[in-house]
C-alpha cells in the first residue's frame, strides 16, 4: 500500500498518540473534534501504511520468567 499523504488530522493524530498511546479513540476523538469511527480508520490506514506501529512494552523487572539469557 502507497504511503498516504499526511493532512493536518493524520497529524494531529500522530501527535495524540505520541503523547499518550494508551488513550481511548474515542478520548483522542473528541480532543480531536472527529468521531471515534473516523480515528479508528485514520489509525488502521496509517498502520497498514507503516507510518504506524502498534507495540506491546513488557516490563521485564514485572514479569522475571520471561527474561531470556
């Protein structure tokens, strides 16, 4: 899939998202004045595009059975 050009709410989306990647899409929808449907299309386009990576963060210090050698 060709990367999409970024607009001003792909943008802002991003930005939302670097600040907090854990807030609900509806919560970045209204911060962002759009329905929550929309950031969730917004999002899956911009992941299938590879501009965005979805991650899980393990904190090992939590969880010592998965720390490998």
């Amino acid at each position: 899939m060709p990367k999409p050009n970024l607009d001003n709410l792909d943008k802002a989306l991003i930005r939302q998202l670097k600040s907090d990647g854990r807030a609900p899409t509806a919560h970045i929808a209204e911060r962002l004045n759009v329905t929550t449907p929309t950031v969730r299309s917004r999002m899956r386009t911009l992941v299938k595009a590879g501009i965005l990576k979805v991650a899980g963060l393990v904190n090992l210090a939590a969880v010592p059975e998965l720390t490998t050698a």
